[in-house]
C-alpha cells in the first residue's frame, strides 16, 4: 500500500476541498404569482407547475 513521502500541509488539503461545498438555492420568479420559488418545484403561494394548477391552496 502506498504512503505520503510528505505530511500535506493544512493550506494544501484546504485548496482542494474548496470545491466541496454546498451551494446556495437560485430561486425564481413564478409566472402566475411572481413570488420565489425553486426551479422544477411547485410553488407554495399560487400552488402552480408548467403553467398548471397541481396543488389547491386556500385564497386569503
């Protein structure tokens, strides 16, 4: 089994594993509401997907 000839140092490792990290949720407007929603997601106000509605949510 192969071995470090080195110890990598703590910056070295820390430059390759700043890739790895979450990303951050690129809502969009709905084009029923206007409000923000996930893309590919139904939205949570109007309740509509692909220009359809799928869920029934309560009028205020």
């Amino acid at each position: 089994m192969a071995l470090p000839k080195r110890k990598i140092s703590k910056s070295r490792g820390r430059k390759r594993r700043t890739h790895q990290k979450a990303k951050v949720p690129n809502p969009s407007a709905c084009p029923q509401c206007s409000e923000p929603k996930l893309p590919h997601h139904v939205c949570s106000s109007c309740g509509y997907y692909k220009g359809r509605s799928v869920l029934e949510t309560e009028e205020v």
